[in-house]
C-alpha cells in the first residue's frame, strides 16, 4: 500500500467513524426529546415475566358512573339547545 492510498484510508475511516458518532447524538437527541411519549422498556427484569404482579388490573366504570356521566352529557346537551335557541331568536330579530 503506498502512501496515497494510505491516506485515503484514514481520511475515510475518521470521516466513517465520525458519521456514525453524528448519527448516534443524533438518535440520542431524538429519543431525549420524545422519551416522555412512552414507558420504559423492561424485557430483562423479573417482573417482566411475569405480567400481572404488582400491577393493578384495568378498572371499569360501574353503573353509577355511567348514570352520572350521562347526566352530565344530558345537562350540557340541554344548555347548547338552550343557547342555540336564544341566538336563532336573536338573530330572528334584526
């Protein structure tokens, strides 16, 4: 190997290595900026085998959840009626 192709080999390995530390800094920004998005990932834990400990089940609504957001729903459905009406008189009017 002579000394220009040498040359060219080391040029060509730093420019390499340092493409690659961009795109690492790269993804480590990317992943800084975005990390509150989703959870952690634990494949190697303990716990990970084993899904349901320590972990509390999803929780549904009961009835009497459901009959309080439904009123809520009907109330706030009755106040638009209530608006739409007055405005529809107002504008009736001029």
């Amino acid at each position: 190997m002579d000394m220009d192709k040498s040359a060219v080999f080391l040029a060509g390995s730093i420019l390499i290595m340092l493409g690659f530390i961009v795109i690492v800094a790269g993804v480590v920004a990317i992943n800084n900026l975005l990390h509150k998005y989703w959870k952690p990932v634990t494949i190697f834990t303990p716990d990970s085998w084993q899904p349901f400990v320590g972990k509390t089940l999803p929780r549904y609504a009961t009835e009497d959840e459901l009959a309080n957001e439904l009123a809520k729903i009907t109330a706030t459905e009755h106040q638009l009626a209530k608006f739409t009406s007055k405005l529809n008189e107002t504008e009736g009017k001029k």
